[in-house]
C-alpha cells in the first residue's frame, strides 16, 4: 500500500512537474536577484531590462505559494461543481 504522499503525487503528476520546474526558475532569480526595492512587475523604479536585479524574498515568497494558493482552490471548486453536475444528472 502507498504511502500518502506517493498517493498524492501520483494524483496530480501534473501540478508537481509544474511546481518543481516553477521552483527551479525562482530559485534562479532570487539567486540572481539583488534587491528588494520593490515588487515586480508592478515596481514603478524597475525597468523591463533588469526586472531580474529587483528580484527579493518578497517576490520569491509570493511566487512561490500562489501556485499553491490557486491550485488548492481549483481543487476545492472543481469538486464543487463535479458535485453540482452529478446531482443534476
């Protein structure tokens, strides 16, 4: 018998894939970033070319758990309305 978090994986291989490779590429721009003078892309000082040199902990914190944030609510609506359309039927 599976373990919870192989089960979980196994479930949602997609989201996963999605999340490490999402992690990769934070993990690089806040490797690379400098600064935390503000929040990119609505940071009015930060220009086009060097958005990567505003990268802080703030955008990488951010960055990081809105896909969870969101994933975790398509997953509590969508089987609400799974829901819905099974009584309907």
């Amino acid at each position: 018998m599976e373990n919870a978090f192989k089960k979980f994986v196994n479930d949602n291989k997609g989201f996963v894939v999605f999340y490490l490779i999402w992690f990769l590429l934070n993990l690089i721009f806040i490797s690379v970033g400098e600064g935390e003078s503000g929040f990119w892309p609505f940071s009015k000082e930060s220009r086009y070319n060097d958005f990567l040199e505003d990268y802080g902990i703030i955008e990488f914190i951010f960055y990081l758990i809105s896909p969870i944030i969101i994933w975790a609510l398509w997953k509590l609506v969508g089987k609400d309305i799974k829901e819905k359309i099974d009584e309907n039927n």
